[in-house]
C-alpha cells in the first residue's frame, strides 16, 4: 500500500511540473513547436525619448544601467526623434510579482518610457 501511495505522490509531482510550466504566459514558436521563456528578473530592457528619462526610470526601479545607453533614430515616424535605450540591472533578483510590479509602475509614469521584461536564454534552439 505505501508503494502505491509513493508512486502516485511521484505522479502528482510530475503533473504539477507540466502543468506548472505551460501556464507561463510567455512563449514563441520555433519550427512549429512551443517554446516556453522564462522571466529574468534580473534585467529590465528601457527606451525612452528623452536621454534623461532613462536615468529617471533606473532610479525609480532602484536598478543600475548594465550596458552602454545606445540611440537609434525611429525612421518613418512623424517626429523622426532619436530614442535611447539599454538595459537595466538589478542588485538582486526578485520574484516574478515583484519583477512586474516595478515594471509597471514606471509604464504608469505617463512619460514616454517603455519597459519590457528580459528572459532567459533558450538554448533548446539551434540559430
């Protein structure tokens, strides 16, 4: 009786793992099959008009700028401004709540600051 009952505690984890793993909301399709990403709460990815506003959402986030501020000039835009944009780091990682949290408080800035999130590398692919 305590072997079934081992082997049917065994099972239910793995249902769980799977069933764990295809709720994260963030995937893309390589080569016809699902590839799930999973959350770098390490890094945030910033652009921004405005040179300045980069430097204000990285003290917001209470996060340090990882890699050079870089511009590129948005063509085919109607104002043709530059936007300039990097990564952002954080001293420690945070959870997934937390990690979107931050980012959503400076997308509700008003300011015209974009945020995305960072992933992790998928290196099940082969490009």
């Amino acid at each position: 009786m305590k072997r079934i009952d081992k082997i049917s505690g065994l099972v239910l984890l793995l249902l769980m793992q799977v069933n764990l793993h295809a709720q994260t909301p963030y995937f893309y399709y390589y080569k016809g099959e699902k590839q799930y990403l999973e959350l770098n709460t390490s890094y945030v990815f910033i652009s921004a008009a405005d040179e300045n506003a980069v430097g204000q959402a990285a003290s917001l986030l209470n996060a340090r700028q990882s890699e050079p501020l870089r511009t590129d000039v948005q063509e085919g835009s109607r104002t043709g401004r530059n936007r300039f944009w990097t990564t952002l780091s954080f001293d420690e990682r945070l959870s997934d709540e937390a990690y979107l949290s931050r980012l959503s408080e400076i997308r509700n800035t008003g300011k015209d600051v974009i945020v995305a999130p960072c992933f992790q590398k998928c290196y099940k692919c082969d490009f």
